[in-house]
C-alpha cells in the first residue's frame, strides 16, 4: 500500500518508537509515578524525561508539559480552561473541529462570542487586528492548515497578541514536526499538539505545552498522586491538568519520537516540501484536476476531480491503486465553504519524508487513469 | 519482583493483549474510522469489535461504549455530562478522588451540594435513602474500595436509584474483570472502568458503559468523522463523547483482554479470594500488623504496621524484599479519615490471579521480619 494519509496518522513508525511503546507494554505494566517502588519509579522517569524533550523541543519547561490523550484534549484544555469570565474570541476559517466545536458550544451557552477570520482580501494579521475589541481576550489559530497545507504567520500573530495583551492558542496538529514553534518566540499561551502524526509517537498520545504565565483551569479532575488528602485538585502543574494513570507507553513512544525529529527537522521539513512540489506538479496540468494546496513542509495537497465525489475519488484510489488518502471535509468545515468545496470536501494526499519519488509518480499516474476514463 | 501492585495497574498481561498492540503500532498505525482506505477500515472494524464485547460484558449495545484514556475521564464525563442544572448528590466515603474531586469542584461552584455517606451505623442501602431529598439527582458509588477491597451492594443501590428515579453512576476501576457487573441487571446510569487494572489492557484505556436513556452533555468538543459540516457535536453515541483520535493500539488490546476475563473471571475471582484470604491469614496474628481489609475477588489488602508509616514499609518490601505494594492514601482521602489512618495511609498490597501462594507466603516472611526488627 502506498500510505498518503500522514496527516490524520503518521504511517512510518521509527523502530525505536515501537521498540519504546512495546518495552513499557510487556516489561513495565506499573503506573509511572504512583508508587514508590522500582517499576513506578522507572515509569516517572521515562515521563520527565518525555516532558524534558518536548520542552526542548518546543519550549517552556518540563513542568509546563501536559499528556493528553490527543490533540483534541490539550485543545478543550486550553479553550475551556482559559474561558474565565468569557468575552470575544478571534479564530480563523482555517480551524479544525477540535478548536470550532469547543468555541460553539461556548459561543451556544452565551460565555463567548467569536469571529473566524479569513485572509482572501488582506492579510491574515490586519484581518485579526481589525477584529480586535476590549473585550477579546483569545485569539487561537492553527499553525498548519490541515485541509490546504497553507501555513498561518505564527509569529506575527503572537506578536500581534502580545502587543494587545490577548492569549494566544496554537492548534499544532499539523505544524508538529514539521515547522518550528517555540512558545516562548511565539509568545504562545498554549500549544496543542498530536503524538501520532509529525512527531512520530503512537496513537494515544497528544501535549499541551504551558507559557509560564499560563493559568488553566482543570477539564478533568482526579487522582493525580500529589497532596491525596485534598479534595481540591492540586495547583501545581502537571498534576493540575494530569488526573488518572498516564498512557506510559505512548509517553515512552513520544520520547522516541521526539528525539528522532529534534536534529532532523530541517532536512525532512525539506524532503516533504520537495515531495509535495512533486506531486502538485504532477497533478496540476491534469484536465479536471483541481488542486487547493501549494508546496509545504506539512505535506499536505489537497485537490479535487471535477464531475467526481472526493469520497469516490478516494474510494477508486483505495480500491483499484491500493493508495490510501482521505477524501470529505477532514473535520474542517469553514475552509471548505470558503473554498468552494463544501458539503463534498477533497481528497487529501498527506505524504511524509518517508514516502519515496516513486510512490509519488505512482499516484499521479493513477490520478492520471482516473481522470482520462 | 513481586508484583503486589495490580490495584494501581496490572502486572500481568496475556500475550494475546500485548500481541494486539504490538500488531496496531507496527502493522495499523492510521486512524480508524476516519477514512475509507483499507487500515482505516481495518482499525474501524477494531473498534467496533471492541465495544461489541464490552457490551457483551458488562451489558448495554456496542454504541454507548464509549472510549475513554483512564477511568478517571471516564467519571468527568459522566459526572460532569450529566449535571445539567444541577442539585444534590450522594456518595460515599469510599469513593476515588477521580469522584470527589469532580463533585467537589461543581460543589465549590455552586451548581451541586454532596453528602458522602458511609456505613459504619447503618447500611449503606439505609445510609443512602436517608440522605435523598426532593432535590437528589444522582448516587455515584465505586462498587469496589480501592482501599480495603470492601464491594459495596451495587445491585442494592441501583435499585434504590431506581425507585427514587435517580442516575447511578459506578465507579468500576477496581471491580471490572474482578466481580460482576451489569449497567441493565444493575439499574446503572453510567459505569466507569479502567482498562489497565482487571481487565488486563494496557494503559491508556478506559471505558464509559452507557445505559440506554444516559443523556450525556460533552466534555471534550471536536472531530469525529461525522457531520464533520456542522459546528455542534454530533447528537449520537458513541461520537457525541469521542473526539479526536481514538487510542487504537490500547482499544485492540483492550479486546484481547476483555475476551480473556469473559469465560475466566469466576475461576479468577475464586482464586483472588483465596490469595487475599491467604495474605490475611498469614500476617493477621503478627503483632504490630493491623489489616483493614476482607478477603475480596479484587485482591485488595490493606495493613499497617504500627510505628512505621506507610511509604517507609513500602519502602522496605521495595528495596529489601524486591515487592512492590503502594503506600499512602491511595488517592481515597475520606475513607483513610473514616479509617483513622489519615494523613499516613495504609499499605496496600493488590494481588492478581498470576500471583502465587509462594510469592504471598514470601511476603507474609518479610512482614514478619520486618516487625520483628
């Protein structure tokens, strides 16, 4: 099979990721940090050791580095546990469901209203900008598109927030792995991010990497191991936001993954970069072919075949190619409206470094049948 | 070692459980369900297969299993999904703090007021009616202590909940795999479970049981490959309650196990018994040693030794004999007050079908010497 759906998974596990995750699985069954004993000992130490990279990685420190089962988890952390009092939240048309449908249901019980913006007549900066009332006190943004690939100015859009004093959510998704983020050169409040995809751990595991001055208010609340007479969550940080028994073996995973990518980054951002070139240049003089997405470190190209259903385009190519890609609106409705795209959505082909030239040829050529039917 | 810590995470795991995971992280790494290719499919077929034999289990249908990362997610969405406006709750002493923080949190909000009733006078059956008031709407018990093993009268207060037409929720992290429990049979609202202790998954699994009239408002908001159009959360079970990417590897595992206890978990429960009957016996007339457990199918027994505090026994057991037990509060902190053992906890040592009278006539050896010091 040629494995073209990264973006929801990634496909390539390194060996020394699965090697991590089946060592804790079959040799060090005991919860990390709950005991004292030696298993539960080795168990917290392979977790701070995760958090320290991932500090490394994406700034902040160790302490400030919160597992959670997905992105989606560290996103409702940081939205609901940054809601306060409520106000005016801005967002973009870019976001994935797991920052939408957090922000509705906020918006449905009257604790905030928001805006998305979108960058079609300026720039995505003034479009923020101009949103920008006394009331705002969030702006949240995904760093990568995961429908177009198109990459947000993070940046500046930290720069913007800090300037107006606003919290600053980044749905790393996407971006993990494949583009630098530093939260503290961002000036980023909360970065989500998934395990399974660009940072090459397994399913399970997601962070949400804290600013120092980032106060969040728990979405679950339990057993964290600490201050146990208290009926109160702890204040401290991770237990505040950590409740219940860790997935140990996504953590040791994540590790794995994290070191893999840590001195690797550039050159695969490269290779990705090269490969979507690749195939967008493949597909693009194709009559009926319509393509949505520009060369990206992501590797996301998404396009669509004129008088074909993205479901049916993927289906043929599952069935007759054995290409695995992922057609429909991939949990992102409002680029899909803005695009045109909507209710039938795309197919996505999400590559990583991973996939060779050749599978990439392979793909046109098939898209290439397809069309001339 | 001896692993005398099954109650926190099982030590054991059949190697039809770990080959599971291992055949997802290496073989299955994409998202199940949110394609149509072959491995997404494949996964999704995995899935379903998994809430098939919890349902078979524990009763209910296959769609109101939901998928959870720790038991502990499993009590917020139940206790928080079902709050509405809220009004007057009744628990037990018992209970984890994956129970009492929630409550406590919504108690310290203003949107419910909880009695925690235990059964030192009374019954529990008595203890609880008592306490319901035109405004109760909800029992939440764990049917095991994580603590002494006592097994509180699930069938019992499910009925009650019944005639006064009130929700049940059940903790089950120490009772699933150990004793019987169904959410039809025992009139439960809701049940809660860990999938890394009994029922012989790995960690990062959980599971919420679902009756058929639950009504359950999210708690985490976000993608779940279906009526991806549309900004609210989908309105059926089991997407309503899971967003994101689901833990796949953890979920294949968690089937392996389940299937291991279905036609097991009498012949287990006998033999846990009997293991806690045998520990008792064997360090019941030492002197110094004061148990405050039962024998009980969860394995569970809990001593002190007096003049030395908890984690300094545990301590000794880890470095002097190789076993490992947890000491302290065990994230219980009323039942310890009812106990007269707060703030210094108790030692537990939590046994398993695999572990084996010798091991148990060993550690009955180091108790002694420890005693006799």
């Amino acid at each position: 099979m040629i494995y073209f759906d990264n973006a929801a998974t990634g496909g390539f596990k390194p060996r020394a990721v699965t090697d991590a995750a089946e060592n804790v699985i079959r040799y060090l069954s005991a919860n990390p940090g709950r005991s004292g004993h030696r298993l539960s000992v080795t168990g917290a130490n392979i977790v701070y050791n995760c958090r320290s990279i991932a500090a490394e990685v994406f700034g902040g420190t160790p302490e400030r580095v919160i597992f959670t089962k997905n992105c989606t988890e560290a996103l409702n952390i940081a939205i609901f546990g940054t809601v306060n009092r409520g106000g005016h939240v801005i967002t973009t048309v870019y976001e994935h469901n797991s920052v939408l449908r957090p922000l509705y249901s906020l918006q449905k019980q009257g604790i905030i209203n928001f805006d998305t913006v979108d960058d079609t007549d300026k720039d995505m900066i003034s479009a923020i900008e101009e949103k920008i009332r006394p009331e705002t006190y969030l702006i949240v943004i995904n760093a990568v598109s995961n429908v177009t690939g198109k990459i947000l100015p993070v940046q500046e859009i930290g720069a913007l927030a800090k300037k107006h004093n606003l919290l600053f959510i980044v749905d790393g998704a996407q971006a993990g792995g494949h583009i630098h983020i530093n939260i503290e050169k961002n000036n980023i409040t909360a970065l989500a991010l998934a395990g399974h995809k660009g940072l090459y751990g397994i399913m399970g595991s997601g962070m949400l990497i804290l600013s120092e001055t980032a106060n969040v208010t728990p979405l679950l609340y339990g057993g964290t191991g600490s201050e146990s007479f208290s009926l109160s969550q702890p204040e401290c940080y991770p237990e505040r936001l950590e409740s219940g028994t860790l997935n140990l073996p996504a953590i040791a995973a994540l590790s794995e993954g994290l070191r893999y990518i840590k001195n690797n980054m550039i050159n695969f951002s490269e290779t990705v970069y090269e490969h979507t070139a690749r195939l967008l240049d493949g597909i693009y003089d194709i009559s009926r072919v319509k393509c949505y997405s520009k060369p990206n470190p992501a590797g996301i190209v998404s396009f669509l075949i004129e008088g074909m259903e993205s479901s049916e385009a993927a289906d043929i190519l599952n069935n007759e190619f054995d290409i695995a890609v992922r057609g429909g609106l991939h949990c992102a409705p409002l680029i899909h409206k803005k695009l045109g795209t909507s209710p039938d959505g795309l197919v996505r082909a999400s590559l990583s470094v991973q996939n060779s030239a050749r599978e990439i040829d392979f793909f046109i050529k098939a898209i290439k049948k397809i069309c001339e039917r």
